[in-house]
C-alpha cells in the first residue's frame, strides 16, 4: 500500500438542473478518520459515490484529488451499509472477489490473515446467508482490507446492526483501518465522537467543522468529554437542519 | 431451513397432487357415467388404462424417440438462448441489432415454420429438434436477458470501485446474480420444447409421440390417442421436475 493521501473535495453537485449541494470544500487528512454527518438528503452519499466515480447520474463541477497528485482510481475501497456479499460466494471467496475482477492471482494465504484478524476464520467456507449480520459486515470488513487500499469511503457501514454489535466493529474497523484515509458517512453523532479524528456537518449553505473529542479513536463511549462532544455535536447537526 | 419441517411439507404437496389426480380422474370417469359417450368419442380412464397396459411397449418407444429430441432441443436451445442472452447484455451493440430480429421472429408462429424446416433438414431427428429449439429459444434468452440487465447497482458500483474487467464482472457478478432468470427460462422451456417437437411430428415423421397420436387418429383408436397423450403429459411433467430440482440444486451454489 502507498503512504495514504489527503484527499480533496471541492465543488458543487446537481441532478437534471436540481441543485444537490453548493460549492463545497472538504478535506480529509492524511491517515485520519474524517466523520461526514448532516441531514437527510443533504447530499452525504452522492458526495462519496462522487469520490468513488460511481456516480453517472449527476453533474459535478469541481475537483476531487489526491495529495500526492497520483490519480484516486485505484486507490480507494468502498465499504457500505449493505455488506455487498454475493450470495453464491463463500466468504473467503468474497473476499478474493477484487482479485478475481481485476484477473489477479488470489492471494488465499492473505485471504486467511485477513479472516483471522476479523475473527472469521472458522467462517470462511461459509455462505454469507449462514452469517449474523455483525459477521457479514465483519466478511465486508476483510473483503475491504484484503483491497489494500490508501483511501476507504465508508457509507453508515455500521448503521444496520444492534448497539453491542455496532460498539464492537467500530472498535475492530477503528483498530484494522488505523493509518489510512478514511471518509465516513455516518447519522450517528456517537459513532462520529467514538471514530473521528475530524468531524465535519454538511448543510445545505455548506460545511462546518466541529472539534473531535482529544485522544486516540475508538474513545470510550461513557467518557465525559466524548458524551459532551457528542452533545456539542447534536446541537450542532440540529441548528443545521 | 431444516429437513425436518421440510418433509411434512413435500409430503403434503404430494398428498394435495394426488388428490387433484383423482379428482380430474374422477370427473372424467364421470361425464362418461352420466353422458355415456360411445367408446369412440369419449373412453373412460379405465379404458385408457387398459390400452396402456396393452401397447404400452410401442408407446414408451415412440414417446423415448420425442423425449430425445426434446432433450436434445432443450439442450442446443439453452446454450443459444443463454450464449444470446450474454452477448446482448454485454454489448449495446448486439442489443440495437439483434433485439428488433427476435422480436419479430416471435410475431412468425412456429406451426409455419415447421414445414419449412423439414424442407431444409429432411423427415429425420433435426427438424424436430430445431423446432423446441426455436420455440424455447425466446423465453431463454429474454427470462436470463431480463436478469442480466437486473444485476444490483450497488454490486456492480463495488466491481468499479475495485477496478474490475468488464468482462470478469460479467463473469464473476452479472452472470452468477441472473441464474435464477436463466432457471426460471429452462423451467419454461422444459414445457415449451415438448410441443414444438410434437408439431415437428405431425408435419412429418415415422415415429414419436405426434407420429402416434395422428396414426391413432386416422384409425379411430381413440383410446390409444389418450394413452399416448397422458404419456406425454406426463413426460412433460417429469421434465419439468428434472429440470426443476436440477436449477434448484445448481442455485445452491452457482457461483462454485
């Protein structure tokens, strides 16, 4: 993996005429976690689909680039709210899908360290339909790590599981993903203050940066700088709507 | 799901079979109580039975001649139709070209095509089996087609991100989703086929389960030409249950 770039957004987005957001400017540091939070419909998702290049169906203006100059394509993976497993596919084989769609070798004795340090070891040969949901996003989790990329976009991966599953792949991705540029779409002001090294609102004027607690993430979650920062953070997302 | 609440299911599916089986029997053995149709007209199921048993020999051998060239049919019509289905999801191309032509072979009913077709392959197997392929060409290519272009945005988003081939996303994604469209098909074909080849049969031939049911008729053996019809009845049936239980088998692991 190269050194991981900032990565930066500037510009404004509309669909058939519609503006979806104004001009806007983001950065996402080097090595951080930036946390994305605002609204529905603020525009969050078409934001990082737009980074990711998936977006066909709005038009952007601006720019979107890397640090280091070096083209974003190929550097980054993409982790969403739905894991994504194919359904035909073992996990281990989930997780070699990148491989196998850009005709790579698969690389199984990666495959098995990545399912190890996701706890899915004894899971691999399984369908992602005999999985619990915090196993399948954890399948998800491994398939974007074995991707080995600078920059992960992370749209609410968390958002569909139970509290106590949710605590704990924050605390596994936080620890897995620690290093690389991470730009996290997130409706949760908590999940924000836990991970975030930076936070940023999106509204529709804009974006505003709210400070992060201090300390390394995954902060405890009943610390009481986190629980006023995640207060702060509330406040903040509330005067925005 | 387990095997145990599994069973009692498939067993009440067949008691539930068996009992409009009789039902129907019953009906039938019925109208000819209380109408009392002459022997010629309408015989009753036992009669039916009866001649079964009597030339059942010459009827299973007619009805294995149609079974192989349904078989046959359903086997090149599938490799075309799905071989089709791919090209046209793949390219733009292939679908502003070839689209226009299938739809207007579909507006061509395949009853004038069969004299045709023994023109060009003679009285033997191939027209026969040309007919189940053409007839169940369409709903092949068009049910796995319809899958193809269904494959999940976010799915194929992932393939992007992930700089994927075009080709392997076919392959590794679009293909695999869109099997239960193609099974779908292959369940249709599996009683389509058996009617063009029964067509085929009638237009020209000296053997198979059309061949035997016209000869019937043109020696007023009704009662064979029930016994011969609820063979291919059957026969249908049974394909598609083969062709049923084996889409069901493959699903469970297509992509392996």
């Amino acid at each position: 993996m190269t050194p991981p770039p900032a990565l930066r957004f500037e510009g404004s987005a509309r669909i058939g005429g519609t503006p979806v957001f104004g001009p806007i400017s983001l950065c996402a540091g080097a090595g951080e976690w930036t946390c994305l939070l605002g609204t529905s419909g603020v525009g969050k998702t078409t934001l990082l689909r737009l980074i990711a290049g998936v977006d066909e169906v709005t038009e952007f203006s601006g720019m979107i680039r890397a640090s280091d100059g070096v083209p974003l394509h190929g550097r980054l993976a993409l982790m969403a709210q739905d894991d994504l497993l194919m359904p035909w596919l073992s996990v281990i084989d989930n997780v070699l899908l990148g491989a196998r769609l850009r005709g790579e070798q698969p690389d199984r004795t990666r495959a098995a360290k990545v399912l190890d340090q996701t706890g899915l070891t004894r899971h691999a040969g399984k369908k992602p339909r005999a999985l619990s949901g915090g196993q399948r996003q954890r399948a998800a989790l491994a398939r974007t790590l074995m991707e080995d990329r600078p920059v992960l976009l992370l749209d609410e991966p968390f958002s569909a599981l139970d509290a106590v599953t949710r605590a704990q792949m924050q605390d596994l991705t936080a620890r897995l993903l620690r290093g690389r540029t991470v730009l996290m779409v997130t409706h949760d002001p908590a999940e924000a203050v836990r991970l975030g090294d930076a936070i940023q609102v999106m509204a529709p004027d804009g974006l505003s940066a709210v400070p992060p607690p201090s300390g390394p993430a995954p902060r405890p979650a009943d610390a009481s700088e986190v629980l006023k920062a995640q207060a702060a953070l509330l406040a903040s997302l509330r005067q925005s709507a | 799901m387990t095997t145990g609440s599994t069973f009692p299911r498939q067993a009440r599916r067949a008691a539930w079979l068996l009992g409009s089986l009789v039902l129907a029997l019953g009906l039938w053995q019925s109208v000819v109580w209380l109408a009392v149709p002459p022997p010629y007209i309408l015989p009753g199921p036992v009669e039916v039975a009866a001649e079964f048993i009597a030339s059942g020999q010459m009827i299973l051998r007619h009805a294995g001649f149609t079974l192989t060239e349904v078989i046959l049919g359903l086997l090149l019509g599938t490799v075309l139709g799905a071989g089709s289905a791919v090209a046209l999801a793949a390219s733009r191309v292939a679908r502003a070209l070839l689209r226009p032509i299938m739809v207007f072979s579909q507006a061509i009913p395949v009853f004038v095509i069969a004299p045709i077709l023994m023109l060009w392959f003679g009285y033997g197997i191939w027209p026969k089996v040309m007919m189940a392929l053409l007839i169940i060409y369409f709903p092949v290519t068009s049910a796995f087609f319809d899958a193809l272009m269904r494959t999940p945005q976010p799915w194929l988003d992932l393939a992007r991100v992930m700089g994927a081939h075009r080709g392997r996303v076919m392959r590794h994604v679009r293909i695999p989703a869109a099997l239960p469209g193609l099974a779908s098909g292959l369940r249709l074909a599996a009683v389509y086929a058996p009617i063009g080849v029964i067509i085929s049969e009638w237009v020209g031939a000296s053997r198979g389960i059309g061949y035997l049911v016209l000869w019937a008729n043109s020696r007023s053996k009704v009662d064979l030409m029930f016994a011969t019809t609820m063979t291919l009845a059957a026969m249908t049936l049974l394909l598609y249950a083969a062709v049923d239980a084996a889409c069901r088998r493959w699903l469970d692991r297509p992509g392996s």
